[in-house]
C-alpha cells in the first residue's frame, strides 16, 4: 500500500535509531525490507531533484535537506553524490 508522510518520518527515525538494519526496519513499521529500502531509493531521488530544481532554499531548509539526504545515502551505503559545490 502506498506510504504516508507520517510513515515516511517514521521510517527516518526508525533508520536513526536502528541504522541499516532493514528487517528490523521492515518488520517494526509491517512492512518489508525491500520496500523500506525502495522508499528511501525513490525519496532520496526526489530530494536529489528537488534540490537541482531550487537551489535557492531558505539555509535551515537546505541544511536539514542535505542532513536527511547524507543519512539516506548512508543507510543505503551510497557514494554521496556528485555536486557542483564542496562538502559543507
């Protein structure tokens, strides 16, 4: 079934606590591992999309961003990607 918001914050804060650990992720929310991982995949895309398509973003906002971002490309054991600026 489709996630919600609310499911989505939940699923960063259980990635907080937990770390990669999908089964336990996938089990506490009743979900499996595979779709908690394909939601991050598919958010932290939107959010690499979004960030090109508004690169003026109050700097609160883009700071959290790029928080939730480094922790999903973390979890994920991705390379941080490629940006035309340096690592703040």
């Amino acid at each position: 079934c489709p996630w919600t918001e609310r499911e989505y914050q939940s699923l960063l804060l259980h990635l907080e606590v937990f770390g990669p650990k999908w089964t336990v992720i996938g089990k506490s929310m009743h979900r499996s591992p595979s779709s908690v991982q394909h939601k991050l995949r598919r958010e932290l895309d939107r959010q690499r999309q979004r960030e090109r398509e508004q690169p003026d973003e109050g700097a609160e906002e883009a700071s959290i961003a790029r928080a939730q971002l480094r922790l999903i490309e973390l979890a994920l054991d991705l390379e941080p990607a490629q940006r035309g600026c340096a690592t703040r």
